[in-house]
C-alpha cells in the first residue's frame, strides 16, 4: 500500500464517508422498502431486530479480536465486504426467514466495525470532529439515495451500490492509521500485549488522569476474556450506563425505524422522505465539527441530560401532533443531533471509565447492549402497534427516555481529559 495513502486524511474520509452510506443506504428507508415489497408490520419489527439478535455474539467478539489480536484495519475490511455481499443477497429474497437471516447477519458486520472506528477517529493524529464529519455527509448522501432509487429506480440499485461502498469503505480502512500498528510490528502475532503507539497516543489524549475503577495503576491490560469479563462486571459505574445506553439506543433506534413510516403516512413521497432524513443528518455537522469546543468542558451526566431533553421533545411532537410540518422541523433541527450526541458521549464515557486496553471491548459490548434494547423494544413496538397507534407508541417511547433521566442522576463518570481536541 502506498505510503501516502496508509495514515492520510484521504483514508479517513473515505472511510467514514462510505461507512456511514452504508449504514444509511441499508437502513434508513429500510422499513418503506419492506413496506413495499408486502412484509407487514410485525414480521418489519422482527427483521429488523434480527441486527441486534446476530449482534449479540458478533460485535463484542469482533472488538475482543480487535483488542487481543491488535489488528483492527484488517478485520473491519473483511467485515465490511461481508458487509456488502450480504446486503446484495438480502435485496434478492422476499422471504421472511431468509430476510431475518441476511439482515441479521449484515448489520451485525456493520455494527462490528463501528466501534472500531470509534477508537481509530479517537486515536488518529487528526482531530476527532473533522474525521467523523465525513460520515455525517455519507450518512446523508446514503438516505438521500435511498429514498431516490425507492420511488424511481429498481431496488436492486440500491443494494448494488451498497456492496460498492462497502468495499471503498475497506480500502479506506486499510489505509487509515493503526493505533496498535506498532504492536503488531514488535509482538509477531503474539496477543495480548498493548503496543507503545497506542499507550502513547491514549496517554497523551488522557493526560494524568486517576486511574477509574477496574484499572491498575500501571494501566495493564487485563489478560483473558475471564480477567475482562470480570474488569467489565465489577464497574458498577460502567454496568449504570450500559442500562443508560440500553434505554437510550433501544428507544431512538425504534425511532429510526417508525420515522420514515410516520412521514409516509402523513402523505409524504418516499423520494421527500429520503431528502428529509439527509437533510435531518446534514445537521449533525456544526455539532461535530466542534465537538472539541464542548464535548471536555462538559461531564458525561450532564450531556446525557442534554441528549435526552431532546429526544423527548422530539418523541412528544411525534405522539401528540399529525402536521407535516411540524414533524419534519423536528427531524431536521432534532433528530440526529441527539443520536450524534449521544454516540461521542458513549466514547467519552467508555474512555473514562474502562482501562484503556479494553475501551474497543468497552465500546462494542456497549454496542451490543444497544442491539438487545432493540430486540425488546422494536419486537414490543411490532406487536403494540397492531394494537394502538404510532403516535401513542411515541409518547411510550418518551416515557422510557424520562426514566433514562432519572438514571442519569447517578451515573459518576470522572474522566475530564482531552478526547475531542
């Protein structure tokens, strides 16, 4: 690979741009797809929470493999083109089975990788906001696309252009900076010691911070899944804001899913639909730009108030009010800032509260609870709203984002270092 690509600001853009059209190209229309190709609302919710189900064992295996094996690059671009490959088989089937199969499956590669990515924008010699930009424009450009080629192209299309994105997106990978490149060069295959680059680069990142809970001072790495397992369990703080993510994640991807619907039946075209949700993410820019500006001057806790806020608002103008407008002025202004928002808080809390060997550990099994809270409530959302309306499911789903608030009230997370800058 070429020495100017490998660790080039190029690399990262590609990476993030195509990752996040990916994401956004598969999913955020997905329910009007399914709508359109004859699956009804209850099998919808069961397909789509088969992601989290495959999830489940995929994720937080492939963040282990990442941390233990010190070759994260590699195993996110096999993932996704598997990505890719398995996305163009989900469009060729009508099947619910084998929908529930191939969705699951793909979006577990996806959501594998994401944590990854994570750690690398934190880790890389570029600042943290103007990396993670550049997935907010793929992100935007894929559920632009998406609502396009579904109201005027064969879906297939769609699906075509995913696989072709999922492979830019690992070439991208495989040229981006490797935090753990120097462990893989000193250690020869062998696992479980942390390189210095990365110790160096977290370090200088982290300051001279104290030690959080489960962490030596020395900041060794815990050796063996069961020493893991056991740092993970014993952080009484870490296990708080998993029940916070899980709420949180759970109820706002819920909301991903029933939002294109919500617009297509208040009379809105699916190619305006498509445009709403870009534009909607187009909004996350100014927020990520200068991520650095505010992300180390706030505490976790109170950023999660801000998140939740929110999405409250955003979940009671859905439940309580049947205008286009005012729907649409809330997924544009609202909408993805929460998400957005909630995701750097999720890498500042995992930062601050995980030895720094185990943060992509961390960070996937946080991702990982995200996909079971997804399971429960978009397979509940699937049967309640054969029974009552979308609008009274969001005012439930408010319910649970009040109750992440107050939650929120006792979660301590110490770390006040330089995450963003």
């Amino acid at each position: 690979m070429s020495r100017r690509w490998k660790g080039s600001y190029l690399s990262y853009v590609v990476t993030f741009f195509f990752f996040y059209y990916c994401l956004s190209a598969f999913s955020s229309v997905l329910s009007v797809y399914l709508t359109q190709i004859g699956i009804g609302i209850a099998d919808l919710s069961l397909i789509i929470s088969s992601a989290s189900l495959f999830g489940f064992f995929l994720v937080p295996a492939a963040g282990y493999l990442s941390d233990r094996t010190g070759r994260p690059r590699q195993l996110c671009a096999l993932l996704m083109v598997g990505f890719g490959i398995f996305a163009l088989l989900f469009s060729a089937s009508r099947a619910v089975g084998v929908l529930f199969l191939l969705h699951g499956i793909s979006m577990s590669l996806l959501n594998a990788v994401m944590p990854v990515l994570e750690r690398l924008a934190g880790a890389a010699k570029y600042r943290y906001g103007v990396l993670r930009i550049w997935g907010t424009v793929g992100y935007a450009a894929g559920a632009q696309m998406a609502g396009f080629i579904l109201q005027n192209l064969p879906s297939r299309f769609l699906f075509v252009s995913v696989l072709a994105a999922g492979c830019l997106a690992a070439v991208g990978i495989a040229g981006a900076e490797d935090p753990l490149a120097e462990k893989e060069s000193e250690t020869s295959g062998i696992t479980g010691v942390t390189g210095r680059t990365e110790t160096t680069r977290i370090a200088a990142t982290t300051g001279n911070a104290a030690a959080p809970e489960g962490k030596s001072p020395e900041g060794k790495a815990s050796k063996g899944l069961g020493c893991t397992v056991r740092t993970l369990t014993a952080n009484r703080q870490y296990l708080l804001y998993l029940l916070i993510a899980f709420l949180f994640w759970g109820s706002s991807a819920v909301n991903m899913t029933y939002v294109p619907i919500l617009l297509t039946d208040l009379g809105v075209h699916t190619s305006v639909v498509g445009t709403i949700l870009s534009v909607g993410t187009l909004v996350e820019i100014p927020l990520i730009l200068f991520s650095n500006r505010f992300m180390d001057r706030f505490s976790s806790r109170t950023l999660v108030f801000f998140a939740c806020g929110i999405t409250v608002v955003e979940f009671l103008t859905f439940g309580l009010t049947s205008s286009v407008a005012a729907v649409t002025v809330v997924i544009l202004f609202l909408k993805s800032i929460a998400t957005t928002l909630f995701m750097m808080i999720t890498l500042k809390t995992v930062r601050s509260l995980l030895p720094r060997e185990l943060i992509t550990t961390g960070l996937s099994v946080v991702n990982t609870t995200n996909n079971i809270g997804l399971i429960l409530l978009q397979n509940l959302g699937g049967r309640l709203l054969e029974k009552i309306s979308l609008s009274s499911f969001y005012l439930i789903l408010a319910g649970i984002i009040c109750c992440v608030m107050v939650l929120n009230l006792f979660l301590r997370a110490g770390y006040e270092g330089n995450v963003f800058e």
